[in-house]
C-alpha cells in the first residue's frame, strides 16, 4: 500500500507554495497589512505541518506496530492545516471575523497531533534495544 502521508504531505507541500507565492505577488496589491500578515501566517502554519506529514509518513515506515497513533498524528495534522490555516486563508480574503473563531480549533489539532507523536516517540525511548 502507498504511504498516503508522504503523498498528502507532498501535494500539501507544493499548495502551499502555490498559496504562499499567490498571497506574495497576487494579493499583495489587494489586501491591507492586517490580510497580509493573515496571509503569510496561514502560509508558514500549512507549510511547517505539510512537513509534518511527511515526518509521519516516514516514521510509518520505521516504527512497525506504530501505525494506528502516526494515523491519529497524521490525521490531526491534516485536520490543523484546514481548519487552521484554511480558516486564515479565507479571513485573510473575506474579512470576516467569525472566522478566526475556527482557528484555535485547528490549532488544538496541531497541539494534540505533536503531543500524540510525542507520546510514541517516549514508549520507543523506554523499549530495550533487545526487545
């Protein structure tokens, strides 16, 4: 099976580029320093946790019997990057405030998605090299 972390991790990647250069030469004529500074946060949190989608791709395929957790890790990465930065994006271009009422959802996801890692990176740390 296709490691859909480091394929979802990719093309979050290469969006976010897209999202990150659009905002920069496209928007940048349109929106205020407010939507602006929206923008390039949207950006920066998408693209640091697209990374971290491929982090957990990789560490699918060294960590057997880890899946289920890196699953949850991945999945709440995924749900941080659209509620998060998704909700940015679109505050960013609309203005509309009720929006950044989503935000601390997806940052919640991100909290939880690095604390799960963290918490399968410290049972591995407590195995014995002979297990």
């Amino acid at each position: 099976m296709k490691n859909y972390w480091l394929i979802i991790g990719s093309a979050l990647l290469a969006l976010a580029v897209i999202l990150g250069a659009f905002g920069a030469h496209l928007l940048k004529d349109h929106l205020d320093a407010y939507g602006i500074s929206i923008w390039e946060k949207a950006s920066f949190y998408h693209f640091i946790h697209a990374v971290g989608l491929l982090v957990v791709g990789l560490l699918k395929e060294s960590w057997p019997g880890k899946e289920k957790i890196l699953d949850r890790t991945g999945t709440l990465l995924l749900v941080g990057i659209t509620l998060f930065s998704g909700s940015l994006y679109l505050l960013a271009v609309t203005n509309l405030k009720w929006l950044g009422a989503i935000t601390p959802l997806g940052g919640t996801a991100f909290i939880v998605a690095w604390l799960y890692l963290t918490v399968v990176t410290l049972k591995l740390g407590n195995k014995s090299d002979t297990e």
